[in-house]
C-alpha cells in the first residue's frame, strides 16, 4: 500500500510555478492567435471566392483530421529549422516551446474558424442587406456590424474551446517541455513522490477547469437572456 508523503509540495511550489507559466504561455497565446487566425479562416470559407474557400476548406480538414500530440511531433521533429528560418528565432530560445506555441495556435485555429463561421452565419442576412444599404463595404459591414454580433453569442463557446486548449497542453509532454504537468512528473521523479505531485497536478487542472465552466455558464446564461 502506497503511503501518500504531501510534504513535498509545499517545497516544490517555486518549480511547479515556473512549468505553470510555460502552461499559461501557450495557451493565452494559441487563444489569441488561433481566435485572430481562425477568424481568418472562417471569413475565408464564407468569401465566396473558390480559392480561399478551397484553402480555408483544406487547412480546417487537414488539423482537425490529425491527433494535436501528432501535430506538436510534426514542429518538433520535422520543422525546427524551418521555425528557426521563417520566425528568425535566435538559437537561444527553446525550439520546444516556440514549436508548441505555434503548432497550438494553428492546430486550434481550425476549432475556432468553425465556431466563428456558425457565428457569423447565424447573424441573419438582413443585417448584411441593411448595412449595404447604408453604403457600407462587404469588410465594413463585417467589422461594424456582424462580427460584434457574432461575437457576443460565440463567447461561451470560444471560453469552452479555451479550457478544452488548456488541457491539451499537457501534451508537450511527449516533446520534453517542461509545462506545469511535466514538471510535476520532473519533481515526483526526483524526490520519489511521482503519485503526489501527478495527483497534485491533476487537481490543479481539475480545480481551474471547474471555475473555468462556472464561468462559461454564468456567461451562457447572460448571452441568452
């Protein structure tokens, strides 16, 4: 029977915060880029010009078709150079975080075009017909008119996409990046507390998803009223 030694957590708070920013870092920055990206991508598939609808297609098959853990083996193993090349990445800086950032921020990017392209659509056409009427372009009436709209309604989807992310980034795992979850293995490895520090994480996780949803209800039920 294991006996459970929690002593050590306290300790090794200092450590697990440092892999918690590296947790933080890439989700608030796959949000921001995979929500602006993603925008993108779905005003693409509603463009009605074929090659962007064709592109916007295959780009949200292609990363929603491939396991996210593939995906992060795919910028780790095949592409680091290419990172390095088109990002002008110093050798200084951890090819393993710069490659989970930016296979997060496209591979969710895809998730959110969908979101946001139900979004859109559901903001009815007469609201498009008036702002033309209005003299307003096709850009102006989407940034004035549709997006605030679509937005609104898409917020509690957008926060439940964004808990989904922040579990996900526990698969930096596998590429030896030392996110929250891996330094708690690192830790438990250590100091012979592997269950401790592995239960320890997944409260975490637990704990900050659960206040995540409470939110996202909260806002559900603002959006609808």
């Amino acid at each position: 029977m294991h006996h459970f030694n929690w002593s050590g957590v306290i300790g090794s708070l200092p450590t697990l915060w440092t892999g918690a920013i590296i947790t933080l870092q890439i989700t608030v920055l796959a949000i921001v880029v995979g929500i602006a990206w993603g925008t993108v991508i779905a005003l693409m598939r509603l463009s009605g010009i074929k090659p962007l609808e064709w592109f916007a297609g295959l780009y949200v098959t292609l990363f929603r078709s491939i396991p996210l853990v593939m995906v992060l083996l795919w910028f780790f193993l095949i592409v680091p150079q290419l990172l390095q090349n088109v990002l002008g990445l110093s050798a200084d800086i951890d090819i393993r975080l710069a490659s989970a950032m930016v296979a997060f921020s496209l591979f969710e990017a895809a998730y959110y075009s969908e979101i946001i392209r139900a979004g859109i659509q559901s903001v009815a056409r007469g609201q498009v017909n008036a702002a033309f009427a209005l003299g307003m372009t096709y850009p102006q009436a989407m940034r004035l008119i549709v997006l605030p709209q679509a937005f609104r309604a898409m917020v509690p989807l957008l926060l439940t996409q964004a808990i989904v992310l922040f579990q996900d980034t526990s698969l930096v795992y596998v590429i030896s990046l030392a996110d929250f979850f891996r330094t708690a293995t690192n830790v438990g490895d250590r100091d012979g507390t592997t269950v401790e520090m592995v239960l320890f994480a997944g409260a975490v996780y637990f704990v900050i998803c659960v206040f995540a949803s409470a939110l996202v209800k909260s806002l559900q039920k603002k959006v609808a009223r």
